[in-house]
C-alpha cells in the first residue's frame, strides 16, 4: 500500500468519525499559555488534503490568537454512540471570498445574520497534524490517525 493511499484512507476513517458531528470545540492558546475553546460549527468536510473549515470573524479574539500560536485542537463527540475525536493541527486565517462561497451553509445565518456580505467574516483553516479518537466502549486507548508527511516531521 502506498503512501497515499494509506493517507487517504486515514482521512476517509476521520471522516467517517465526525460525519454527523456538526459542532466541535475549537481551542486555542493564549498569549499566556492558557487555553480556549469555542463551539464551532464545521463548514465542510474534511477535505482530502486533511483539511477542516470554520467561519469566523476575523477580528475575533480567537483569530487574535492564532496569529501568535498557531497550534490549535478540535475536539469533536457522539456519547450516545461512545465516539470521541481529539484533532490537532495549526491554523491559518483565510479571506478567500470564492472559497466562501463554495463553504457557506444557510446555518450559519445564525452566526453571520449578513451571510457573505459581513464585512468581517472569513476562513479558518486547519491542517490537520494528528488525530486521536475513541470509538469502542470497552477501551480507553485511543486509536491515532497521523496526517504529518515525512517533510513535516
């Protein structure tokens, strides 16, 4: 099996996982060193690059700070189904407004009442590093899905 169809196949499990989890818990870190989370809806699946896209404000507190540590974790849970999945990865700022487009689901309207025409909306995008989950009742060790090519080790 080759390199990337393992990959592939990481990403289609990871998917798998968080299908019909729409919202997640988004932390970051802080100047400080203290963390934050925030329930954030995904705008998307993850995309084959391993990839995950939220809307946000881009003078929001959190976009503040990833712009000085960009490591950030997702953590996404079904406890009804005993699912749970710890993503990290690093995130960037995004003001693609094509890819907006492509990503904008009328949910959002709850967040963004002006839709696409807020002046302050954009991406965050999250390269996805590494991801650990629990899908088994009977066991606490996780499983772990590692996106980090050779190159980025």
């Amino acid at each position: 099996m080759t390199a990337s169809t393992d990959r592939e196949q990481q990403i289609q499990k990871l998917r798998q996982l968080i299908q019909d989890i729409d919202c997640g818990m988004f932390t970051t870190v802080n100047d400080d060193g203290s963390l934050h989370s925030y329930p954030m809806s995904m705008s998307d699946e993850i995309n084959f690059d391993g990839t995950l896209w939220f809307f946000t404000y881009a003078k929001s507190h959190k976009v503040n700070e990833i712009e000085h540590h960009q490591q950030v974790n997702v953590s996404f849970s079904s406890p009804d189904q005993q699912r749970y999945v710890s993503i990290s990865g690093r995130a960037q700022l995004v003001k693609d407004r094509d890819r907006m487009r492509e990503l904008w689901k009328p949910e959002l309207q709850t967040w963004f009442p002006k839709g696409l025409d807020e002046p302050d909306i954009a991406l965050l995008k999250v390269n996805i590093n590494q991801a650990d989950y629990w899908d088994n009742p009977s066991s606490f060790k996780p499983q772990t899905i590692n996106l980090l090519t050779p190159s980025h080790l």
